[in-house]
C-alpha cells in the first residue's frame, strides 16, 4: 500500500512501501510551492524510470557496456481547460551511450522492458479499473 498524507497547501507526501518518501506538490499559479513534481510528472517520470530499469538490466546481461543513458518522455494531453486531461499519447525516446553498442541488443532490451517487463507501461495499456473510496475519521 502507498500512504499519500497532505502536508499543506497543495503538497502531499508519498510514503511507499520501501519508505522511502518523496513529495508531490503544485505550480505556484495554482496554489502551489513547487516543493516536488506534480502528480503528471511523477507519473512520466515513474513510466521512464521503469523501463530504463528494465534497459539497463538487460544490457548488462547482454554484456553491453553503457557510459550513459537517459529517456525523454513526451506526452500529449487533451486542451487546456477541459477536465479531465489524461493523455491521448506517450512517447518514451530511450537515448544510450557506450562503447561498441551493439544496436540489435539496444532495440531488444527496449523491445522487452515495452512489451514485456515494465509494469507501469503493461498497466497503463490494460487500462485497469479504478474505485474511489473516503470515509470520515
């Protein structure tokens, strides 16, 4: 279970399982300090991490010596002032340096972690049914 607990204004702070606690907050000309990524950008940034953590494992056992790697994540939402705005697209650019990379292994590793490993991705194409619950204490 993840624990998100507010902590003034619009920030709130994510407490996961593994303890290890970040906070999300909003821009400031929505009431907001900008003390963490919003939501939207944890949740790219949660896309990219998982599949780069999947890339990455699989390049070291295809013994593939990587000095660099980053993703850019694009995603494309619907108008402004129309709620809600989920995203129409997402696009994972997976940029990778080293020596003597062989591209085959690069592709695959990609290919895999997309349509295979990454669990954030899988979940997000299942699209899974969310319930909202509340009570008052």
């Amino acid at each position: 279970m993840v624990r998100v607990d507010w902590t003034g204004g619009m920030a709130f702070e994510s407490t996961p399982p593994s303890g290890n606690k970040f906070t999300m907050d909003a821009y400031t000309d929505v009431g907001g300090e900008n003390k963490g990524p919003t939501p939207v950008e944890a949740l790219l940034s949660s896309i990219a991490a998982c599949s780069a953590m999947d890339v990455i494992s699989i390049l070291r056992k295809k013994q593939q010596s990587v000095t660099a790697y980053r993703i850019e994540v694009q995603g494309v939402r619907g108008p402004e002032g129309t709620y809600p705005r989920p995203f129409q697209s997402i696009t994972l650019k997976h940029i990778v340096s080293g020596e003597n990379l062989d591209p085959a292994a690069v592709q695959r590793a990609v290919q895999l972690s997309d349509e295979k490993y990454c669990t954030v991705i899988t979940t997000l194409r299942a699209a899974p049914q969310v319930a909202s619950e509340w009570s008052i204490e």
